[in-house]
C-alpha cells in the first residue's frame, strides 16, 4: 500500500487519510489527537507521519512519540493506538 | 475543551464507504515538461471540496497492483474529477500516469479523502495559499473554487518553482489576478531573461510582504515538500498567525 | 466482486524471475532507498554506547571508541527490503556478533532469542542463531564511508539473510531472551522471522 512515491522524508496524516478511512466511519485527518507521551494536542492531518511504504507511524511534533501507528498487511489492518491518550473528532448534535 | 477554533466539524451523517470506482480518461493535458492533469470521468463520484485527494490504483495484466494518492486539482462538479500528476524519476505509478497514460484509458480512484486541509468558501477569509512546486494542485482546486462561486474573499497564492517552464497551471494563473486574486510567484532556480519577480526560496520576509497581516486572520493553507511546508508554517507561527489557521500538506520531495 | 479494471500499458516495475540473485516479487535498484520509522537521530559519538543484556543483566557495553578498537568484518552482502527493492553486492564494514560476544567472554547466545533496542525507540527480533556464525554484524560503515545518519549511523544492525526491516537502524541495545518477542513490525503484523526467500513479509506467509 503506497502511502508515497519515495521514503524518504515524512509526510503527514492527510496521506494516511485513506488507510484510517479503511477503518473508521468518518475522516479522521481533522481529528485532535493527544499524545500519550507528553500531552500535546494536534489534528491528526497536520502531523507527521513515518513508515513509507511499510505503514504509517503518526508522531506527535513536540516528543517524536508514535501516537499511531497503521499497517495494512494482507491479513488486515493493524492499529496501534497506546501512543495517544484521547482523541477528538468535532461532530455537531 | 480542546483548544481548536473554527474546526469544520465532521458531517454527521457517516459518509458510504470508501470504496473503489472505475475512472475513465477523458482528456490529457500537458501542463509543463514533467507535469500532467487527467481529466477523469466518473459517473458515481460523490462529490468533494477543495483540498482533498484520492488514493489511485493501478492494476497490471498480471494482477500486479500499485497505489498512490493524488491530491485533486478540479472544484467540486458532479461526475468529474481532475488530477494533476507530476511524473518522478523512477516514479511506478507516475510515470504511468504522466507518461502512458491516454484517454479511454481506465483505473480505480477512491476518495474524496480528507477534510483537515480543505477550503470551503463558508470558511470565508481572507485566503493565503501558499505552494511549493506540485503542491500547488490542491491549492489550485481551492483558488479555482473561490473563482467560481464568486465571492469576495480576497485570496493570495504565493507560489513557488523551480523556473518559469515548471509553473503549472502558468495560463490560467496569468488570466486569475484582479478581483481580490492575487498571484504571486518567485522561481527559486532560473529565471527567464527579463524577469522582475521573485526569485528565492520562500522565506519569512517574503511570507509576510505577500501574505496578509495576522489582524485579517487568514485561512492559511501551505502545501509542498516537507522541508518547505514545516519551514513556512514555523514562520507564519513567529509572524503572528494563529497555529490552528495554519493547515499543512507536506507532499513528496519534487524534483530535487 | 468484480475483477479490477486492467490499466492498459501499465507495466509496474521488474518483478520475480529476474536471476538466481533476486528473491521472489523483488526488483533490482541501484540507488539506496531510505525508509524510517521515525526520525533520524542526531549522531552522538561522545555518549554513543552499545550493549549486550542477558535478559536485564548487562554482560558487555563498550564506548564508541573501545567499539572501534574490536576486531572489524568486511562483508559484501546483497539486500532485500520488504518493500520490494533488492541491491546486489553492498559493502559493508563492522563488528560481528560472534566477536562481541566473545570481547563479553561468551562462546554462545546466553539466550535463543533477541529483541533489538535502537535510538528512539524502534525494535526488532530475531532468533540469536541468525545473528552467530557470521550471520550478523554491527555495521559502521557502508560501501567504504561511515554509514550516513539516514542510513543508521553511527551504527546499525546488518542481518542481510532477512528482510531489511530487520537490520535496525540506530543500534544501541541487544538484549538476549528466552522467548521470542516481536518488535516494532512484527507487532503490525509483519513476519516474525521474514526469510526473503520463502517471501515471510506478513504474518501468516
């Protein structure tokens, strides 16, 4: 699964956008997550993402923690979640 | 209370599935040397907003199957969606892409994905767009929607390539200025004889003479390589805007 | 379901059958891909050191300066990624397991299996009998120069028999167990062991 051409450098959570949609209901990019590590909040589309073609592995910019990490293997999709500590996804009543 | 503001809430109504449609090639244009935008058909398309993208498959006669995202580069419109792809050395699927590819042509697409980096004209502005190289696509779809529900949200794209033959889009861009749109580009390489813009990397100073002051509180979207994007974000922070103004795509490493 | 659309004239890269070098569904590249979990450490030879555990015990730690003084290996290996890229003939320059298990006063794994502990965070295991008989070295330099930062410099694992993921990047930490505990992809689903020839990349190949 080809988050991005060449694995170089980081990319961020608009690119695992798809696999997480593989997962949940609703986009998750816009969702707050905080992390686990240090308590830092940032909306998911907004933080780097590690992992190229392997999987997605989501850190929080202030600690470099994995608040997520994502790999779509044949048998399924792995999610990791112990890195974060809440998340956030803004919906109206 | 997380301390977001003006955060689009997600539609509550859980949008289908995301699953794969069959795209056609309409038509091929060739936006630069290096540079392609498909026009696709797509009858069962949903419908999306600026910003978002698609993921792509590819499959080959032999079952063998790449995937990749591609931001989309159209305004919302029922049955049509325009990628632009930019075809990397050694790139699988965009040399395909913006190589082989012709119309008739068919692949999968699944999307509209995204809804952290997306502009709708309801966010209102002022808009500051900030691109670098290919990230300029869903930037392009954002300025494009601005255009074409005509409101009078003044909007800047500042712009950056490596020279004049690399600018995407260079036509329409050309014809886009007035009516509170404002284009600016520099060319960070070569600049062609005669050239009186910009022609640096951008860099704060030029961040804050293009941009608008952090008092107009602009919807600020910066899209391109990560070293760029994470660069023009921490300036825009120092210079004033508000961080969750800010929204951020970092794209592949284009043409290093 | 039906049948995905073929992409007319979409060929993908080289795959199997390519030669007797190259493991099933890999292609041939001769630049050198960079693929990281996280992001790459600034290197601190002053306060580098890497250790051996037995389970939590210590039974060797050595300075980047007493690491250099250790017998060296030079090996020409080929390499196989996960992610499909295979490179032919790399060089490679470091200390073999086999000789630092022997500076720490061992003729054998006090334990049959190793988890791997690297800067940041990132781990990976492998049984010990892949890593003794010059099956495993610590590498510090690649194709005649010290390894790059991006590549896992100061020093990384190298086990060329498996799959690359398992050449940790940024070594600090190896740390013998008696039962087998998967690392960082491991626990995503990726093959405990990842034998490139047998094509193990995902759990349950």
């Amino acid at each position: 699964m080809g988050l991005q051409q060449n694995d170089m450098l980081p990319l961020d959570g608009n690119a695992a956008g798809g696999l997480l949609r593989e997962l949940f209901a609703l986009d998750l990019t816009n969702a707050e997550i905080t992390c686990g590590g240090c308590g830092a909040s940032a909306p998911i589309g907004a933080i780097r993402v590690y992992g190229g073609t392997m999987g997605a592995v989501l850190r929080c910019a202030h600690c470099d923690t994995a608040v997520l990490r994502i790999a779509h293997t044949p048998a399924g999709l792995f999610l990791d979640m112990h890195g974060a500590r809440r998340l956030f996804v803004a919906m109206p009543p | 209370m997380p301390a977001t503001e003006a955060v689009p809430a997600s539609d509550p109504t859980p949008p289908p599935r995301l699953r794969w449609m069959t795209a056609e090639v309409r038509e091929v244009i060739d936006e630069t040397p290096r540079v392609r935008s498909l026009v696709l058909h797509l009858p069962e398309w949903p419908g999306h907003k600026a910003g978002q993208h698609v993921d792509v498959r590819l499959t080959a006669d032999d079952g063998y199957q790449a995937q990749r995202s591609y931001s989309i580069a159209s305004p919302p419109r029922a049955g049509m969606v325009t990628l632009t792809v930019e075809r990397l050395e050694d790139g699988e699927v965009s040399s395909y892409l913006a190589g082989d590819v012709r119309a008739g042509d068919k692949f999968e697409l699944r999307g509209p994905i995204g809804g952290y980096f997306v502009w709708t004209p309801v966010l209102g502005g002022p808009l500051f767009l900030v691109a670098g190289g290919s990230g300029v696509v869903p930037l392009m779809a954002m300025l494009r929607q601005r255009i074409a529900t005509n409101t009078n949200v003044p909007a800047t794209l500042l712009y950056s390539s490596r020279s004049f033959d690399d600018i995407i889009y260079r036509a329409e861009l050309d014809e886009i200025g007035g009516q509170g749109v404002t284009v600016v580009h520099t060319l960070t390489r070569t600049q062609p004889e005669g050239w009186r813009g910009l022609s640096r990397r951008i860099d704060r100073a030029m961040l804050e003479a293009t941009g608008f002051a952090p008092s107009e509180r602009p919807r600020i979207f910066i899209c391109g390589p990560t070293p760029m994007v994470e660069a023009a974000a921490r300036d825009l922070r120092d210079l004033g805007h508000a961080p969750s103004l800010i929204k951020t795509e970092r794209f592949g490493p284009t043409g290093r | 379901m039906s049948e995905p659309p073929v992409s007319r004239g979409f060929r993908g890269r080289g795959r199997a059958g390519q030669s007797v070098r190259v493991p099933p569904g890999q292609h041939l590249v001769t630049d050198f891909p960079v693929l990281s979990a996280g992001p790459t450490p600034e290197p601190d030879l002053a306060s580098w050191s890497f250790a051996l555990e037995d389970g939590d015990s210590p039974i060797g730690e050595w300075s980047w300066a007493q690491f250099g003084a250790l017998p060296q290996t030079d090996i020409t290996v080929d390499i196989h990624c996960v992610t499909t890229w295979s490179k032919l003939d790399t060089r490679w320059r470091g200390v073999s397991i086999d000789t630092l298990l022997e500076a720490a006063g061992l003729s054998e794994p006090p334990g049959p299996f190793v988890l791997v502990h690297c800067e940041g965070g990132y781990t990976t295991n492998v049984p010990s009998e892949d890593l003794v008989d010059r099956k495993g070295m610590i590498a510090t330099h690649f194709g005649g120069e010290p390894l790059h930062p991006e590549h896992g410099g100061p020093a990384r694992l190298l086990v060329p028999h498996l799959y690359f993921w398992k050449s940790a990047k940024w070594v600090r930490k190896i740390q013998f167990l008696d039962s087998e505990q998967p690392g960082f992809w491991e626990e995503l689903g990726y093959h405990i062991y990842g034998d490139p020839w047998r094509e193990q990349r995902y759990a349950g190949d």
